[in-house]
C-alpha cells in the first residue's frame, strides 16, 4: 500500500513538467527552424530589393541612352567631340596607315545642333560610382536621376571613314543604384552601350 502511494507521486510529479533535456531540445528545434524561416524571408527580400534596384537602374539607362541617341542621329550639324568641353574636334577620321587600329578615345563632350537652330551639349564624367559628382546631362539638365542613380565610365566615342561621310558616335556608360548600401547582394551595376550615325548631317 506504501509502494503504491510511492509510486503514484512519482508518477504525478513526472506528468507535471519537463526534464531540463526536453526544455534544451525544444530551444534547439525552435531556433534551428526560425533560423531556416528566417534566412528564406531574409533571401526573399534581397531578392525583391535587387530586383526594384535593376528595374530603376535599366530604367534610367534606357532612358538616357534613348535621349541622347535620338538627339544626335537627328541633329541637323555635328559640332565635336571634346575632353575639356573647350576645344571640340569635328574631324573623327583614324590616322592612315596605323595597324592595328587604335583604341577610339574616350570624349566627355558631344556639341551638336539640334532641327530647331539650338546648340546641344551632352557631358558625361567618368568617376567612381559612389562620387555624387557623376553627372550625365544635356545642358545641365540631369538625364538620370542623382538622387538615387551613380554614373561611371561614362565616355563619348567618335570614328569616320572619310569626311564626306558623316561620323559614327558611341556612347557608353555603366549606372548604378546608390540605395543599395553596402550590401554587395543588393549592389546592382549595368552596362550601357551604343553607335549612332548623324543621318540629317548638313554636308
């Protein structure tokens, strides 16, 4: 009779609670899981955030590269390529007798005039893609936009077979976004490239 009284506080206590080792067990599946749980929302937001990034930074692009692509194969006089924005060169011929072909050289400013009479001037700086000093503009006016989008390796490009033909401009530039913060998953940096041909060029 005393066994049996023993033996059923045994039993009642061991039904009233948890050993330490299932309260550790327990702790360990929960934080293995909400680890689990929480590295997919975290990879889903990166995600999401590098796609937004992407979109604004092509969107930027393809607006620039379209303004000023359209502006100059339109124009009605091509004005010149220039390094310092001064002294504008309009003969974009390669030198006779140079094997291999030279790299182009890279220009940060492009004058043409436009069908209305008025003189354009499109700049572009090459810098870091962090400095707020990159600019891509068309008299001043900002074809991307500073607040969020950081231009590098910005260059003008100007090449022709003879000068009764009218030149072929490239133009290239790589955008990034400046949101993304120092987080190299969220770091979004696009290329941008093209060749125009003035077609409306005054001979």
């Amino acid at each position: 009779m005393i066994q049996n009284s023993k033996l059923k506080t045994q039993n009642s206590n061991r039904q009233g609670g948890f050993t330490l080792v299932e309260l550790l067990a327990v702790i360990l599946v929960i934080g293995v899981v909400g680890g689990v749980v929480g590295g997919i929302l975290i990879s889903s937001l990166i995600g999401t955030n590098k796609t937004n990034s992407l979109e604004s930074v092509r969107q930027n692009g393809n607006y620039a590269l379209l303004q000023i692509s359209k502006s100059i194969e339109f124009s009605r006089s091509f004005g010149g390529v220039s390094l310092n924005g001064v002294n504008y060169i309009t003969d974009c011929t390669q030198p006779q007798g140079v094997s291999p072909t030279p790299t182009p050289v890279p220009y940060f400013y492009i004058k043409i005039t436009s069908n209305d009479g008025n003189d354009t001037v499109f700049s572009c700086f090459s810098s870091a893609i962090s400095s707020n000093s990159a600019s891509l503009s068309s008299n001043s006016a900002s074809l991307v936009n500073p607040s969020t989008i950081a231009v590098s390796s910005c260059y003008f490009t100007c090449s022709q077979d003879s000068l009764v033909v009218p030149p072929t401009i490239g133009i290239g530039f790589t955008l990034s976004d400046k949101k993304a913060g120092n987080f190299v998953e969220n770091k979004t940096s696009v290329p941008f490239q093209t060749s125009v041909t003035l077609r409306n060029l005054n001979r």
